[in-house]
C-alpha cells in the first residue's frame, strides 16, 4: 500500500505480517552470520591452540636438547681432561724412563714431542711411536744419544766430551736412513 507523508512524499509501509516476516528474515541472517563468525573463530581458535600446544612441545624440546647438549659438552670435556691427563702422564713416565737423569735430552725430547711429533692419543702404540719418532729427532739435535742408562741396571752412563757425532754412529746413521725413507730422500747408494 503507498502513502504520502505531510510533505508529499511517497512513503511505503508495510503491514504488521511483512514486517514480522522481515524481522524474521533479518534474523535467521543474522543467526547464519554470528553462527558462521562463531564457527570460524572455534575453527581459529582450535587451529591457535594446535600451534600453541607445537609451538610448545618444541620449545621444551629445544631446551631438552639445550640441555642434553650442554650435559654432553661436559660429559666430553671430563673425557678429554682425563685423557690428555693420562696422555701426559704416559709422556711424562716414558720421557723419565729413556732419560733417566740427563735433563738436557729429558728436555729436548719433551720438545720435540710438543713440536709436532706428539699428538693426544690413549693408543700406547701410537704413543710409543711418537716416543721413537722423538727419539730420533733428538739423537740428531743433541748429536748424541741419552747420556743416562735406559735399562734401570742402576750402572754409571758411558760418557765421554770425545762422543762421535751421532750421525756417524750406526745407530745415527740407522737414524737418518729412516727420516730420509720417511721424507722420501734418495738413499745415499742410489746417489752413486
């Protein structure tokens, strides 16, 4: 039905059935929209709490690894304390037996060990090695050899200011042989 307001104008009014039916209609919408909005934000919010719960379980995670990792670091650094202590202990027992009282091979020897020929090991083989190697290594440097006895006889060392050079000695020269097979130097026949 079309009425006129005072000023003339159309104006459209609705019968108290049409407006029920669109407060009904404005309703049940609304109903559908705040429903839809209510089951995004449930969806949203579930999705938050997943992420959380994740987020979560690896931070506790990470810091159990933090943890584990700093207890493996000190795991590792008491076995590396206890086996360079051992190593220098086994360095320092052999350096006292070859050397016995002469101070000046005790120390040249400890030298050429921690100049490269010594590395931490707890193989005793490879520490022997390393001992023989040094041995050599000092012979050459000293040009003699250990001026005290190394088999514990308790007998006076064999000493003399007239000592040949060691590199003349056959021990010396088995010596040099050997570095230079180490360094692949000609042999003095092939030379020849």
């Amino acid at each position: 039905m079309v009425y006129y307001n005072e000023e003339g104008e159309e104006v459209t009014a609705f019968s108290q059935k049409e407006v029920d039916a669109q407060i009904k209609e404005a309703s049940t919408e609304s109903a559908t929209k705040i429903k839809e909005s209510e089951d995004a934000l449930t969806a949203k919010t579930t999705e938050f709490d997943k992420l959380s719960k994740q987020y979560d379980d690896k931070k506790n995670s990470y810091k159990e690894l933090q943890d584990k990792s700093k207890e493996d670091g000190e795991k590792y650094k008491e076995v590396l304390d206890r086996d360079t202590n051992t190593y220098n202990t086994s360095i320092e027992e052999k350096i006292t037996k070859i050397a016995g009282t002469d101070k000046d091979y005790a120390t040249e020897l400890k030298k050429q060990l921690e100049g490269g020929v010594g590395s931490e090991t707890t193989d005793e083989a490879a520490i022997d090695k390393q001992i023989a190697k040094a041995q050599a290594l000092t012979n050459i440097e000293l040009s003699r050899e250990v001026q005290s006895p190394s088999d514990g006889g308790g007998g006076a060392p064999s000493y003399s200011n007239e000592t040949p050079n060691f590199t003349e000695t056959p021990e010396g020269k088995d010596t040099f042989g050997a570095l230079s097979d180490m360094m692949g130097l000609p042999k003095e026949e092939d030379k020849k």
